[in-house]
C-alpha cells in the first residue's frame, strides 16, 4: 500500500525552493523573502486540540525555512478565551500570534480593535506566498476572517461543518431512502424508530445551550438570519419557529429517551452504538465511527449534506482562525508564521491525520491530499459539498454565550410540550436588551 502522507523529507530540503513547498505547495517565487526576519522570536497563545498539536510538531520546519523562533503554549479551550481576553484588553498582551474561536469571539475581536489587519500583506508578494489568496478560502471561513469593511483581520484555520450521519444498515433494514429535505427527514426518522427493538430514528443536541448548534441548521434552512441590517436580533419571527416546531418533532418523536440532557457525546454514544439511525453534527466527530475500538457500526456509516429546508440548503458552520495582535512588535513576521499555519502542507497534515478540517478549498480538493485522508471517501466528499453551502452557525455577536444559553432554554422547555412560539417569544424579549447594552459598551 501506498504511503501518501507528507514526509519531512520531501517538505524540507535545505533550499528555498524545499522552502516555498513547504509554505505552498507551489514551486518556488523568488519574490518572497522568508528569512527577511530571522532572528524574531514570536509568542504564540493556542486552544489546546490537535490544531495546536499540528502546529507545534512541525514549527521547527517553520524555524528552518524563516529563523524565526516560536515559543507556543497550549491552554485548554475555556481557560485560554479567558486568558486572551483579559490579556488583550489590557493592552499589553503577552503574545504576538492568536488562536481564536471565530464562533465565540470574532465581534469581540473586531469590536475591540484587537487583531492586526493583514489585508496589505496578503497583496504583497513579498510577504505573500501566490496561492494563499482569498478565494481560495471558503465563504464562511471569509464571513469571519473580514470585518464589516472587507478587511482580513486573521487567516481562517480550521472549520467544523455540520453534516448528516446516518445508519446504512438500519436504513437498509427499513427499506428507508436517504432524505435530501428536512420533511423527508423527518418523516424517514418516524419510520425508522422501532422502541421495541431499542432503535430510534434520529438522535442530537437536546441539551440547553448546546442544542443551538444543532437548531441553526434548520432555522437557516427555513430562511431565517440572526439579524437584520440594522443589528437587531431575529429569533421569534415563522422561520424561527417552524425551525424549532421540526426540531420539537424530532427530538419527541424520533429519539432516545433522556434526549433533552444530550449533548454531542451523548449523542455520539447512541449512534456508534447502532441505536439510532440519524445524527446531525460537527465533521469532526467522524474518526471515532470508524474505531473498531470505540464503534459498533464501522463500516455501516454514511455521511452526507444536512438535508435542504424550504428556503434553501446550508451547512451551519463554526470554526477557528489565527491572527496578528494589533500590539506586536513583530506583525510582519507573526503574519508569515500565521501563513505558515495556514498553509497547504500543514492542512493537509491537519485532515489527513482526522485533526480537522481546512478553510481552504485547494486543500480538500487536491488529488494526493485526499489519497492521504484515513476517513471514507464519503466523508470527505460531505466536507466538500458543505464547504460549498457553509453559513455562519450562530451570529456575530459580543454576547455569543448569553444567546446559546436563552434561547436554548426555549428550545429543551419544547421537548416537555412547550409551545414554540411562546418559548421563543420570551426568549426574544430577555435577550434584546441584553444584545443591545453589549453594542454600546
């Protein structure tokens, strides 16, 4: 069997145009001048997980192609936000690059002028290697690395699309069809529910706050958006709630016992135990399906697109991205190490090891990257397809958790019979004022 993954060797040939491979995956352009910096030293933050793993395995080739030296530390993911956060608005951060969660901190970042534009780098062909271009980023990784006046303000790491996983076997038993829309879902998750045999027709997020991850993917597919052009939030208006009713539907019909206390790891374990034949989630979660260690049902998986809603087809997305502090001293070579990050080799290690998944469509469609890849073909195919219908999972917001956590509520008071409409009325009004004194902060 062929070895298709990317060695050390073929990265890292003592050249510059080993160099430049490493970089971009592209031959060498003697326009870019990598070791204009050496001799820098860089302070990077990370979230600890496999992109931070990524990173600090393979920075030494970094070193060697700028002399650039990179201090990095890890801190799990709550504990760094916070650490970022109150570094950050003192004004003196300790750290030249950032790791930042897109989802939770992009209006925080941009709002607080935190983050260096590279906008300028980017055109510059000294700084910048000729395939990292915009485009060839995908929508939403675009929607959260440019602020309102179209200006990159961090480089998108990586993305979490959520897709479809569904249960080829039980499917198979039913006679039931893959669903391509939200009502065939539905009526597909009905049919393939036998409580006597223990299965269940779908399985998701019915825990408060962590529900909303799962809830935008409708409501974005009923046609609903998170504001309006003026910044008011829209959460209680009919696509809102014909969201939540297919989400009431769901998760009272269709799934296991105990749903509303499920988060993703409860979710998963009903799944890759044969108990239920659909799950909506995050990408990511697709490597211990095909476990034998941790799964009973490898091999029996199948991954597709969310099913399309009647006002359109989208992919709710989150993801994380890497930036420039407004304050440091070196924002030239803290962009080229940010590029680094970003760049083809390092992505396609990301993926192929299953540590996730790249904003960058040349990376994903590349014929020996996806050779590489240790996740089914139909996995991979599921990433491209969603990064072609992304869309924001949750709004660009300051109060990004106060959200989750009120209208989540709504959502899990509707598995006990609660009426949609009622729950996200009052969710509406409690959380209005609380949007509106963060925006004049």
């Amino acid at each position: 069997m062929t070895d298709h993954r990317i060695s050390r060797r073929a990265v890292l040939a003592g050249s510059a145009a080993a160099g430049a491979l490493a970089l971009t995956g592209a031959p060498a352009r003697a326009e870019v001048n990598w070791k204009k910096y050496a001799g820098t030293r860089l302070e990077v933050i990370l979230a600890k997980g496999p992109r931070g793993d990524n990173l600090q395995k393979y920075v030494k080739e970094f070193t060697e192609l700028t002399g650039i030296e990179v201090e990095s530390e890890q801190i799990p993911e709550q504990q760094q936000r916070q650490k970022v956060v109150i570094e950050l608005a003192s004004g003196k951060p300790s750290f030249d690059v950032v790791h930042l969660s897109y989802h939770v901190q992009k209006r925080q970042f941009e709002k607080a002028g935190w983050l260096a534009d590279i906008t300028d780098y980017m055109k510059d062909p000294t700084m910048t290697a000729p395939d990292l271009v915009e485009s060839d980023f995908s929508a939403a990784g675009l929607q959260y690395a440019r602020n309102d006046k179209g200006r990159m303000l961090s480089l998108p790491w990586s993305v979490d699309y959520f897709i479809l996983y569904y249960n080829k076997e039980l499917f198979a038993k039913k006679g039931v069809a893959v669903p391509k829309t939200l009502d065939e879902m539905a009526d597909a998750a009905e049919k393939l529910t036998d409580p006597k045999e223990g299965t269940f027709g779908f399985v998701g997020r019915g825990l408060r706050n962590a529900n909303m991850t799962l809830w935008t993917n409708f409501y974005l597919d009923y046609g609903g958006e998170f504001l309006d052009g003026k910044g008011n939030i829209l959460t209680d208006g009919p696509e809102a709630i014909e969201a939540t009713r297919l989400y009431q539907r769901l998760l009272t019909k269709s799934a296991p016992p105990g749903v509303a206390g499920f988060n993703w790891m409860e979710s998963m374990a009903s799944f890759t135990q044969g108990r239920s034949a659909m799950w909506i989630d995050g990408v990511g979660w697709a490597p211990p399906l095909e476990d034998p260690t941790a799964s009973r049902i490898v091999g029996k998986v199948g991954y597709t697109v969310v099913p399309a809603g009647p006002k359109g087809q989208y992919s709710a997305t989150y993801g994380d991205g890497i930036g420039v502090t407004a304050t440091s001293k070196n924002k030239e070579a803290a962009y080229l190490l940010c590029q680094w990050v970003v760049s083809k080799t390092q992505g396609a290690r990301l993926l192929q090891a299953g540590g996730g998944v790249p904003f960058r469509n040349s990376i994903l469609s590349d014929a020996e990257v996806r050779k590489g890849v240790k996740m089914p073909a139909e996995w991979l195919q599921s990433v491209i397809d969603s990064g072609k219908i992304s869309k924001l999972g949750l709004p660009v917001v300051i109060p990004v958790a106060e959200f989750r956590d009120i209208v989540g509520s709504a959502l899990t008071a509707t598995l006990s019979g609660a009426d949609p409409a009622s729950e996200l009325k009052k969710a509406h009004e409690q959380y209005r004022p609380i949007l509106e004194r963060s925006e004049k902060a």
